[in-house]
C-alpha cells in the first residue's frame, strides 16, 4: 500500500507538463481511496507564459474541504527571491508534527529571511512578478525554437516552469555518456535517465496496465531559467551538432 503521493501539477519538474482539472482530481480520489497523504508541490505555479497566465489554475488542494488530505507546499525561491523559505498548508492532523520535525532540524527560519520576505510580498511582488514572468518567457521560447531548429525528435511544449523535456529520434544515443563531451563544448544538461527510478512499474503509453519501469538512454532535460536567449540558441546548436555526429 502507498504511504503517500507527490505530485508537481504545475510546470512540473523534469518534463515542463500542467495537469489538467480531471488529472488533478483523478489524483485526489486515488488519495481519497488509499487514505494517503497527497503532497501538492506547487513551485512553479505562479510561473506561467502567454494565454497560461489568464487560466485559473485551482490547486488539487482546493478539492480538500476538510483540510484532511493534501498537503500544499510552495517556495518563495522561484516566484519571488532566492530566500529558501517555504510555506505550505497542512492537514490539522500532522501540522502539529512537521512544525516539530522542522524545529529539530533547523530550530526555526532564520528572522532577517523571514523579514525580507515579509517586505518582498508585501510592497513589491505584485508589480515585479510579471516583469520576471516575463524574462522566462522569452527565454522559453528561445529554447523551443532552438530545439525545433536544431535537434531531431520530440519536445514538451511548457505553458509556465523552467523546463523542457527533449527525446531524441535516434533511439541509441546514449545522452549520459555524451555528457561530458557536451560540457567540455560548454553545454549543460541533464541526461534523462537520472529521473527514472532505479526499479519499480510504470504506466504503459496506452495507460491501460503498469509495466516494469526502464530508463530511456535518449531523453534530456533542459533548463531556460538562467541563459539569455541568444546564449540558449547557441547552446541548442552545439548540441544539436553533437547529437547529429553521434551515430
């Protein structure tokens, strides 16, 4: 029996995916059935581009009434400053043993952080938010097109978030052993197979039965959060090159 359930329903982290209303409450209700803890990591929800920022986006949070099943965590580290401070809403019945548990690891977040974040939230977010949004978005779409101009295969195509998630046509390439070569050419990124776990079921493509879980040799993930657009373009070229000259 699961003990509990992660999810990133937003932009999530490797693949750049949203789920939609009915995944999100599909989600609960397997929480509801198992009597699990769901936990609803929402960092990069208020990150979102384009017509992404005039949806509502309800977190699976809101299907929780009685505030007995999800735990909603975010971080100010993406949609505000690199403060490394969280906040979450827990269920009234373990609240009282993560502030314990958080307490015996670091005895209580640092005042000046907490201060700064107060300030941050309170006079600033709303107008600087949007201007950041909107550094991510370009860089975004310089990626997209870069991968669309120079790498042969499939992309996810992120409405909000800081990734893309790439899988090569050629099915033997083998992007971990590549990487070495790529950061010597001054390429980073992050091979596939480190987000598959090291046994275990997956879902089948058709959704219909789980199957043995196997790691894909083909399959990058690639960040846009900290390059300029024409550093991104670049980028993509050399290792759309590299990808090319690998048999």
């Amino acid at each position: 029996m699961p003990k509990l359930i992660h999810t990133i329903p937003f932009s999530d982290n490797p693949k750049g995916t949203t789920l939609s209303s009915s995944r999100k409450a599909a989600i609960f209700n397997i929480a509801e059935q198992w009597d699990v803890l769901l936990i609803e990591d929402a960092a990069y929800k208020e990150i979102r581009y384009g017509q992404a920022r005039e949806k509502p986006l309800d977190p699976i949070k809101k299907l929780d009434k009685g505030n007995t099943r999800v735990a909603y965590v975010n971080s100010s580290s993406k949609e505000a400053a690199v403060l490394r401070i969280g906040y979450s809403v827990i269920p009234s019945g373990i609240n009282e043993q993560i502030i314990k548990t958080k307490g015996y690891y670091d005895l209580c977040t640092p005042s000046i952080t907490q201060k700064m974040a107060l300030h941050y939230y309170r006079d600033y977010i709303d107008k600087t938010l949007p201007k950041i949004i909107d550094t991510y978005e370009q860089r975004a779409l310089a990626m997209k097109r870069a991968v669309d101009e120079f790498l042969v295969g499939l992309r996810t195509d992120p409405e909000g978030g800081f990734f893309i998630w790439f899988s090569s046509e050629n099915e033997r390439l083998d992007t971990t052993a590549l990487l070495n070569t790529a950061l010597e050419a001054g390429v980073l990124y992050v091979p596939g197979a480190a987000f598959y776990p090291s046994s275990g079921l997956a879902l089948a493509s058709d959704l219909s039965r789980f199957v043995p879980s196997v790691r894909k040799s083909n399959e990058i993930r690639l960040s846009y959060s900290t390059s300029k657009p024409e550093e991104i373009s670049k980028g993509i070229e050399i290792l759309g090159n590299l990808f090319a000259s690998t048999p």
